[in-house]
C-alpha cells in the first residue's frame, strides 16, 4: 500500500502545480492565494514564497536559462503569461503573451488554468471561466493554446515575441496535460475523461481525438484534474472531489491502482524521486 505523508503545511486555499528540480527542490502554486512557494525536499524545508500581487496564478512551468535570460520561471497570472525572477521575488514583468480579447466574456471571468511544457520546450495552457463548474452557461468557454515562437518557445535574441495559438475551444476546465512517445493526453475535467490525441512533435499539432480512461463523477466521487505520466505510458490522474490518484491504463482503457489520499481534493502531481501531490483544504 502506498504511504501518504504531508511535506509541506503551506494553508494554501487550492495547491497546484508541482514542479520537481534536479536540486532536490519543489514549486507549486496557491492559485487563489496569488503566491507561488518553493520546498527543499533534502533539507526538508519550505524556502520562499512570492506573492503574485493578487493576480490568480493558474500554474507555472521551468523556463531555461537561454529562453528567457534573467528568469527562472513562466506563470499565468490571471490572462497573462509572465516570466517570474523567483530567486529575486519579481512578478511583475510584462506579460509575453495574454488570453485574446475576443476568448474573454464580459459576463463571467476567464483565467488561465493548467499548463505544462511539451518535450521541444511549448507551453501548452488552457483557460476556463471561473464559475465553469457551477454555471452551464460558462462551461465550454475555455480554450487550449500552444505559446510558440516560430517552432519553439525557445529565445535566440534578448527580446523575443511569442503567440498564443489555439488548440482547442469549447473546452469546461482545461487541466492534465502530459506526453508520451507520439501522443499527447489532455484532461477537461467537465467531461470526466481522459482524451489522448496523436501528436507532432516538429509542428506543435494535434490531431484524431479519442477518449482513452473514463473518470465519472457517479464512480469516483470527484472530477479528473491533474495528470501525469509515468514512464511505461501509464496515467496517474487526481481526482478532485474524490480523494484519491488514480493509475489508468490507456491501452486497455482500465484502472491499475487507486491511491486514497488524505484529503479530499487532490489536485495535481509530480514524480520527484518521491511522488508529490498538491491538493484544495478541506475547509475552503
């Protein structure tokens, strides 16, 4: 049985995120605490926490040395994409991207939610309306987009220019996203499914969408957010609302383990050595 174990007791409103060094070192975000934190797993610690001046910070992602020089990280900060110094506590650089104004809606709010980076160094980030769960008028008001720089999100010069270019629309909770060979897996979580699209890699493009792990609600208490995979091709899913990882197969369309978490919501996950989780208090 898996053992569970709290690291790191940040009161966050809803964790997200999880980032996992080679230093040992763990980033997450508190997406309605507007603040992004690191934790030293080696010394066992927590190190900083930089606030994002009560901008909802939807996820972050590692942003190499050469792309963006002078920044550790790339956040979405409300419907923008901003580089982050973390080590110098500076949020406030000018956005590189933002949500086109035509994907806004002057009747709810739209954010930026989860994002990950694929293998040729793009960011992929999704976008919802915050009452998405709530008001079947907002739940397909999200979209998914590629940022790129002609094939990369990588910089050749000091000032470079990026585009947000979508991917999907009418999308409910744009969340999971990870890679695997050729093919790409996406999570929207109003749909309690796990999709799978072939994927090419040179172009950035998806293509022949198909469900491959089924989570409903009516089974698992809780809604798909977070995903990753693991290196024999296998799904690990965090169920929102259901307190537990699953592990899915998506070749056989078949669940191979249910992790029971502590908490209730669990939102996110990342292999670092030891398996970490972030997760929404029980008392929000």
């Amino acid at each position: 049985m898996a053992r569970v174990e709290l690291v790191v007791d940040s009161h966050c409103r809803l964790g997200e995120s999880p980032v996992s060094y080679a230093s040992g070192d763990i980033r997450f975000v508190d997406i309605e605490g507007c603040k992004i934190y690191s934790y030293d797993t080696v010394a066992n610690r927590s190190v900083r926490e930089v606030g994002t001046e009560g901008k909802v910070v939807g996820h972050i992602v590692a942003c190499a040395s050469d792309a963006l020089p002078g920044y550790d990280l790339l956040a979405s900060l409300d419907t923008a994409i901003v580089p982050v110094n973390f080590e110098g506590d500076d949020c406030k650089s000018n956005p590189i991207a933002v949500i086109p104004e035509s994907h806004l809606d002057p009747a709810t709010k739209i954010r930026f939610n989860d994002g990950k980076v694929d293998l040729q160094g793009r960011l992929w980030a999704g976008s919802m309306a915050m009452d998405a769960s709530r008001n079947p008028n907002s739940a397909t008001k999200g979209y998914l987009y590629c940022l790129q720089r002609g094939t990369s999100v990588k910089a050749t010069d000091a000032s470079p220019s990026y585009e947000l270019v979508q991917k999907l629309d009418q999308v409910g909770i744009s969340n999971g996203t990870d890679w695997y060979g050729d093919l790409m897996y996406y999570i929207d979580s109003l749909k309690q499914e796990v999709c799978v699209f072939d994927f090419d890699s040179v172009e950035g493009a998806i293509s022949n969408r198909r469900t491959v792990a089924r989570i409903p609600k009516s089974q698992y208490g809780g809604l798909p957010d977070g995903m990753t995979v693991d290196a024999d091709g296998k799904l690990w899913v965090a169920v929102y609302g259901g307190g537990a990882i699953v592990q899915m197969d998506p070749e056989t369309q078949t669940e191979l383990m249910k992790i029971e978490m502590p908490i209730l919501c669990p939102t996110s996950m990342a292999f670092g050595g030891t398996y970490y989780c972030t997760d929404l208090p029980l008392d929000i």
